[in-house]
C-alpha cells in the first residue's frame, strides 16, 4: 500500500502501525501519529493502515 511516512511516499507491506514501524526499522521509544491523530503505543498494533495515509514518526532527542 501506499502511505506517506514523515512526509515522503512509501510503499509498504504493513497493514498495521506496529507492523510499520518493525518494517521501517523503528525501535526504541517513539511517538506515532496518522493522519494528524496522536497514536499511543498500546494502541499500535490494532491500528489498521489504509492506503494514503500520513503517518509520522518522531523519536525524543537529548541534548539542549
């Protein structure tokens, strides 16, 4: 399908949130939102991907 990830078109396989993010290669903690909906980490895994969607994907920074 396909999505736009941090604003650049992709192609997935994904059909979910989670499995976007194992996809993509994201690990650790980060923060997900879809279609400008904030997406909480117990909520990934049951939330379906549909084709167009905008997800974005940020990770905390340290430093300052």
């Amino acid at each position: 399908m396909k999505i736009v990830l941090n604003g650049e078109p992709r192609e997935v396989r994904a059909e979910t949130l989670s499995g976007l993010l194992e996809e993509c290669g994201f690990s650790g903690r980060v923060a997900t939102a879809v279609n400008e909906d904030f997406v909480p980490s117990s909520l990934r895994i049951g939330h379906r991907l549909a084709d167009g969607d905008r997800v974005e994907v940020v990770a905390p920074m340290q430093g300052g």
